[in-house]
C-alpha cells in the first residue's frame, strides 16, 4: 500500500488509490495527470453539493450545517458564484479567478464572506472558503448558484455548470462533489428530475442515486397545513407527510426527502439566537392570550400590534424565526416559563428538523463515504481512459478494474455499481424488483434493506436467505444479461447479509 493510501478513509478507497498508481506508469501523461487528481480526491475529504432552485434557502441550509454564518443569504453577487467550504488551519477566503490566479481575503466583521469581493465577479471562476470548524473536517460543502435564476448573468452561469461548458478551474471546484444535497421547497416541479440528474452529471459524472444523493424539504413552516390530507392540521406533520410524498416523486434519484426549517435551523446553531432574542419572547409569553394569538395571525400584525416589546426587537424576531419559529419558543415558554436561554435556542433547534437532516447525511454519506469515494474515483478512472483515444489503454485499465471488483472485499463497489445502474435507469428492471434494490442504498440499517423495519430477528435472518437463493434463480434463469450481473450482486448482498445475522444469534 502507498504512503497515500494509507491516509485514506477505508480500504476500498485505498484498493483504487493502489489500482491508480499501479496504472499510472502504464498510460499516457494525459491520463496519468487525470489519475494523479484522482489520487488527491480520494485523500480529501467526502465533498457534499447543496443545489436547488433559487430561493430556496440553500445558503441558509448551508450555513446551519457549517454551523456558521458565513455563506451569504442576500441576493447579491456571492449568491451566484461556486463556494466550496473546507477546513483549514486559518480562517480565510480565496477567491479563484477564471486564469487560476487567486486572491486572499479575510472574513468580514461578522465572520461571513464579504458582500462586496471588490473584484471583477465576471472573471471568479469560484470561492474557496476555508474555515477551522470541526465538522468540515470530513465533509466540504460546495453551495450552488440556483437553478432557475432570473438574472441573465445567473442563467448563463447555471447553463455552463450544467452544461459543461465550464472552464478548466471552475470545473474542477464543481467537479470534486462526490454526493449531493438537492434542496426543494414545497412544490416538485416535473423537472426536478431532469435538473438533478443534470447537476449530479456535471459534477462527479455519476447519475444521482439512492448511494449518493438526499433531498431536504426546506421552508416546512411555510406549508399550509389544512391543504395536506391527513396532517391533522399540524404543520410539522404536514411537511413529513408531503416529505414522504415528494421522496416517491423524487426516487431513484434520491435516498429520502427530509423536512427541515432552514431559518430557524440556522439562528439556533450559528448563534444569530441570544439571550436578547430569549428575554423579548419571554415578555411576548406574558402578554395576554388574546393579544398573543391576534399578533401571530400574521407578521404584519405581529410587527404592528401595540404591545410593550419594541418594534425593532419583534422584527428581529421574525427575521431570525419567522412566526412558526416564534410560536414554538412561546409554546415552550408557556410550558416552562424559567427556561434558560440556551434551553430556548435547543428546543428551537428541536423544532427546526436539523437533527434529521444531520442523521440522514451521516446514515447515508458518511457512513458510506469510503464506498461513495471509491466509486466515484472508479467512474473517473475509467471515463479518463475513454478519453485517451487508445483501445490498448481503454482495455488495460478495464482490466485492472475487473480484477479489482472481482475480489470480496470489494463487493460493496458492485453493489454500488448496481444501484447506479438501476436507478440512472441504464439496467431496465420490473418496479418491485427495481425498488427492491434500491432498498440497499437508502439506509445502512440491514432492517431497512430487508424491507422489515421492527420485524423480529428470526424473520430477518429467514427473509434474507429466501431472497439470496431467489435472486441466484432469477440471474441464472430469468434475467437478462444486464440484469444477470445486477442480480449476481443483489444475491451476494443478502447472502453476506444472511451470514451477519446468523452471527448476531
């Protein structure tokens, strides 16, 4: 193993890292550079894009991640340009012009990217941003100009990102994502679709799947409960419920559609919640019931209805929560009115759905992240040798791969193959069988996979031999050869999941 390999997350990124300096010396230098960026992503650490729509609270969302505010939320020029948050030892800004010259900035007084780059925007290729918080030391965020934008100047720059038509810098900022995060808001348009496959094409040149992309309903307090069958007029139900509908809408493309309330998210982590904003809720909480109710019926009448809290102080309320997020924190307040203000701002937290999204990115980036890297790395590796123009080069390096995939340890690799393949849709599979599959990549919960989430241990381990021999039958009797070598591995992972359970007995 190379002295590289060594410093990567998992075996499986280390097995490609070996493979592609084992092939380095046999290809040409074109391809042999192209390998040696292959090499430095495998090292670093998974790379997460957050794309969406415009207004769609992107930014917002990132900077409850990072838990910073620093990305800008405003329209304005940083809004439209490629930021890649990664660690680092110092807090600074580097602006990365189209020429690939860069330049240094501090953060601003606030700690946030400056409004104004007092450069020519026209001729940044892209911001790298790096930051000394622990949670980028294994994830860099990349926040996406929106889709859909308005602004001619946007347009044309989505257009590029999506179309390839961007220079060499800028494609590589875009490029490193291994996964995505695709934001929506209430209302899945029938090319959602279309416009995630296209991102995620743009960017690691993998279709975007149950392994490597996750969607987030964000803005949930915004949905009109009594429009949602069955919320019971409850909002946060309300957006679980359309959640789990958009999630139907959305897949193969994506493991599951969380609800989140990015605002409230983000005041609650990134410290824009204080002892000041708890203290003006508690003289809202002690307001009669009849004027609390009457000012929450809107955010005009919040900020206008006479009452002792200052104007100013009700606005920066709304500013920072919103009447959804207000509510919450009186709720809490009315249950417990000596809560501390750090109490108040967890609680809010609570309410936010930050803890979901946090969850659902660990289960399924994270924790998968070697797999996910050492996949993409492959997609890249041979995509470099298609490349090359030289048939000699093509087959030594689909050699090299085949004997890669062959071995055991790495059947995780040809599983995330298979899922790739019957989620783009490039192995036409019947629904259940297809959704069956699919399965594997939504959690890394071995119930979950099986389909018996709460089901007891005896029928877990029953289910999975039964389906193992089913989906032997199925490739060497019932499939096409497409699907033969799909349900090859599809057996493999219930029989190795049948032999995990065995051994929990």
């Amino acid at each position: 193993m190379t002295a590289q390999a060594q410093q990567l997350a998992g075996p499986l990124s280390a097995a490609v890292a070996n493979l592609c300096a084992g092939l380095r010396p046999q290809v040409s230098p074109n391809t042999a550079a192209g390998f040696r960026e292959v090499l430095r992503r495998l090292s670093a650490p998974l790379q997460v894009a957050v794309a969406g729509r415009i207004k769609s609270g992107k930014s917002t969302l990132v900077n409850a991640l990072i838990g910073r505010r620093v990305a800008p939320t405003d329209v304005g020029e940083c809004t439209r340009l490629v930021t890649r948050f990664q660690y680092g030892t110092v807090d600074r800004i580097e602006v990365v012009f189209t020429d690939g010259r860069k330049q240094v900035l501090p953060f601003d007084a606030n700690g946030a990217i400056p409004a104004d780059l007092g450069v020519d925007v026209g001729a940044v290729s892209h911001i790298e941003a790096y930051l000394t918080n622990a949670v980028l030391r294994d994830l860099t965020v990349i926040d996406t100009p929106g889709l859909g934008s308005l602004d001619a100047a946007s347009v044309a720059r989505t257009e590029a990102l999506l179309g390839g038509e961007l220079d060499p810098v800028s494609r590589n900022a875009v490029a490193g994502a291994e996964a995505v995060l695709y934001v929506v808001t209430q209302g899945v348009r029938n090319d959602d679709h279309q416009a995630l496959a296209a991102f995620t094409a743009a960017t690691a040149g993998r279709e975007a799947g149950p392994v490597n992309a996750i969607a987030v309903l964000n803005k949930a307090d915004t949905i009109a409960a009594e429009t949602v069958e069955g919320s019971d007029g409850d909002t946060w139900k309300a957006a679980v419920l359309l959640a789990e509908r958009q999630a139907h809408t959305l897949k193969p493309r994506v493991a599951d559609v969380i609800p989140v309330i990015g605002l409230v998210a983000e005041s609650a982590e990134t410290g824009g919640f204080t002892s000041a904003d708890a203290d003006a809720l508690r003289k809202l909480a002690e307001l009669d019931d009849a004027t609390r109710e009457t000012m929450l019926i809107s955010a005009d009448l919040f900020v206008t209805w006479e009452c002792d809290v200052p104007v100013g102080v009700r606005t920066r309320l709304l500013e920072k929560l919103d009447l959804y997020g207000i509510r919450c924190a009186l709720t809490a307040l009315d249950a417990e009115p000596a809560i501390t203000a750090g109490a108040l701002r967890r609680r809010l937290l609570d309410s936010s759905g930050l803890d979901g999204v946090r969850g659902k990115l660990n289960a399924v980036f994270r924790s998968r992240a070697d797999g996910i890297k050492a996949a993409a790395a492959l997609a890249s590796i041979t995509a470099l040798a298609g490349a090359s123009g030289d048939p000699n080069e093509r087959q030594r390096v689909h050699d090299a791969i085949e004997v890669l995939l062959a071995k055991p340890e790495a059947h995780q690799l040809r599983l995330l193959e298979a899922l790739t393949l019957v989620a783009s849709g490039a192995v036409a599979m019947p629904a259940d069988l297809a959704e069956e599959v699919l399965r594997f990549g939504t959690s890394p919960d071995v119930a979950e996979q099986l389909g018996l989430r709460g089901r007891p241990h005896p029928e877990l381990v029953a289910h999975a031999l039964e389906r193992a021999g089913w989906w032997r039958s199925f490739a060497s009797f019932g499939a096409t050869p497409a699907q033969s070598r799909v349900a090859h591995v599809v057996h493999r992972a219930y029989f190795l999941i049948w032999q995990q359970l065995r051994g929990r007995r």
